[in-house]
C-alpha cells in the first residue's frame, strides 16, 4: 500500500516537474522569437532589381517564421523611394546611396522641401556596382566609354552619382558621352538589351543582367583596377563611399574569374533616427532569425548576415535599437560606437549649417530655384570651418 502511495507521488511530481521544465522551455522559446507586428510595408528599389529581390526573400521568410504580410512598394528613383518613409507610408525602406546624399542633403535634397534627412542604419547590405555593357559594344576598359551612350536615371543621384564617379576614374565628364535619360533604375538595365544605351549603371547580380548574358548581346562589365591610384583619386572625390572590390557573382564572374568593381552598400535598410528602438531591435532579430530561411534564395543574399551587413561604414549612423541587438550577439565593437559617433556629429553640424541657410534664405527672400546653390555654399563653407 505505501508502496502504492510513493509511486503515485512519484509519478505526480514528475508530470508536475515535466510541466514545469515545458514551461520554462515555452518561455525560454517566446524570448528568443523576435516580436513583429502582423503587416508591413517597405520600400525598395523597381521590379527587376537586386534590392527588390532581396526584400522580397527576406518578406517572404518572416512570412513563413512570423505569419507578417509584407507589402513591398517599388520605386526607380531615390525621392521615390524616401519620400513614403518621410510621410510614415512605410516603416522602413530597402536604400541604396540616397541614404547618404538624402543625410548631406545633396543633389535632389538640396532643395528646399527637404534638406539633411535624420536617417538610421538598420543593416548595410556590403554589394557592389560597376558600369555594365554588352559584349557586342566592345567596350571593355573604362576609357572606352567615350563617346558612348551612357544611361542618367532621372531623380535618382544614387546611380548618376555613381556613374559620373565612374566617368571620371577614366578622366572623363558628362560631357565627353552621349546622356540618355532613363525614369528608373530598371529601365536603364532594361536599355542594355533594348539597345537604347550603350552603358548602364548597376548590380552584376540584378535579374535583367542575367537576362541580358543570355542574349545574342552578351554581357560585360567594365573593370576599375585597384592599381589605378590616379583613377580612384578622380572617382572618390565625386564618391567617397565607392572604393575598389573584387565581385564574384554575375553572368560568367565566379572565385575563378573575379572583377575589379566599385564596393558600395546595398540595399541599406533606413529608417529616421525617430523610428521605435524596440521595433528596430525586434526587426534587425527578425532578420537574423531568419536567416536560414532566405540565405539560398538569390546569390547575395548570405552577405545579410549581422557580422557583415551590422558593422559600418554606411552611408549614415547604424539607429540604437540595431546597435542594442548587435551589441548582444558580439558583434558590434567599441571602435564601431566611434565611427558612429563621429559620423552623428558630422550629420548635426550639417543640419545645423541647414537652419542657418534656411534662415538666411527667408531673410532674403530667396526664391526656390537659387536656393540649391545658396546652400551648398553653406554647407561647403560650415564644413571647411
């Protein structure tokens, strides 16, 4: 009988001490998933691009680990594509090196309606972009651009920008090819096969570039060698974020046949530095959670990981509830919260030397059309001092 009564017990306690460890486990589980709310909408760059690629994957992996419906909203200019997260359409965008021209309030942010952006990193996707042709141009090196047609999206200084750098490493202008504007970054790729361009500027690893390599046109890109110092002097000067890479994926690009292209980030996934940090922490683990599930799912896309895209340099400050999560896993360092901090200072003094213009300009009664020019006058003459 108490035989009976000590196995009963014993069997109790241990349901009850199974319960318990369950309990704990559930519990354990739930602070490891990151919170996420149930719909989303993001920005990125136009259908066949890399960017719109890549957030796709990553929509469609916290899809499939949270239950979250992404809702991706296009666009084939930087203005585009900022200006939903500036109006609080969308709670983050997919960027490219408007992050960095929308922050100096440069070329389309000179304007008056919108000035040096309050804009945070997320994760800074490291990629490359270089000027793409076809093998039937026979334009092979960058001095053979000249006199060529070369593509200028209309309202996107991340890809004009980067061209005219391009242009440069070769010793040339705007004025030394043939202009040929194009409504957005896919339709500049797209012209490669359409023969309305003879150069476009992009990713190796956009979906129309594979298109492109299957043609009777064939695809080329055209290298910037490292060893030409004098080339990406000229280039950085225009472009301070691009420098010297080694690309290994593209049509006919592998470890065995690398190329010597720019190195730039993207996409960069930007919020304002208003953003909720918990949400950002919540999001940045959401990627990092998922990361299993869309790692395979294009070429680029094992470079989301933290310890590559959640350490700077970016083209503006990595936002605190990224750097908390970044911090927890070991992967951000203290050298890292002084590039940070140096380039928040950087960022306060332009949006200071803003006001003072902006102030200056109503005083005066400038016109919209002079203001650009007034400022980046400022902005010069606050950052020599």
């Amino acid at each position: 009988m108490r035989q009976s009564i000590l196995k009963r017990y014993a069997i109790s306690f241990a349901l009850i001490f199974g319960l318990i460890i369950f309990g704990f486990s559930i519990l354990a589980e739930a602070k490891k998933s990151a919170s996420l709310p149930k719909t989303m909408i993001w920005t990125c760059y136009d259908v066949g691009s890399s960017g719109y690629v890549q957030a796709s994957a990553i929509a469609d992996a916290f899809l499939k680990n949270f239950g979250t419906k992404v809702r991706l909203l296009p666009s084939g200019t930087g203005i585009g594509r900022l200006l939903p997260l500036a109006t609080k359409r969308v709670q983050c965008g997919y960027l490219a090196n408007e992050v960095y021209f929308a922050t100096e309030g440069l070329f389309d942010f000179s304007a008056r309606e919108w000035g040096p952006q309050d804009l945070r990193v997320i994760l800074a996707h490291p990629s490359s972009t270089s000027m793409l042709t076809t093998k039937v141009s026979g334009i092979k090196t960058p001095k053979d651009m000249k006199g060529k047609r070369v593509s200028w999206i209309v309202g996107n200084p991340s890809m004009y920008v980067k061209a005219e750098a391009q242009l440069a490493f070769a010793g040339l202008t705007w004025d030394d090819v043939v202009k040929v504007e194009f409504p957005s970054y896919a339709a500049n790729l797209r012209a490669l096969i359409e023969g309305k361009t003879d150069i476009a500027t992009g990713t190796l690893t956009a979906p129309i570039i594979y298109e492109l390599a299957s043609t009777p046109k064939g695809f080329q890109v055209i290298e910037f060698p490292p060893d030409d110092k004098e080339g990406w002097k000229r280039a950085q000067k225009i472009a301070p974020f691009m420098f010297p890479s080694q690309e290994t994926r593209g049509p006919g690009v592998s470890k065995e046949n690398p190329v010597w292209i720019a190195h730039v980030r993207y996409p960069m996934i930007t919020v304002y530095a208003d953003a909720d940090p918990d949400w950002v922490y919540n999001y940045i683990k959401a990627i990092d959670e998922t990361f299993s599930i869309y790692k395979d799912s294009f070429p680029v896309m094992p470079d989301w990981r933290i310890e590559m895209a959640g350490v700077p340099p970016a083209d503006a400050p990595f936002h605190e509830g990224a750097i908390r999560y970044l911090k927890e896993k070991g992967v951000w360092k203290a050298k890292y919260d002084t590039w940070n901090n140096a380039r928040l200072r950087h960022m306060k003094k332009v949006r200071k030397a803003w006001e003072k213009a902006v102030s200056e300009a109503e005083a005066k009664k400038m016109k919209s059309k002079h203001f650009p020019k007034f400022w980046l006058e400022q902005r010069a003459r606050a950052l020599a001092d």
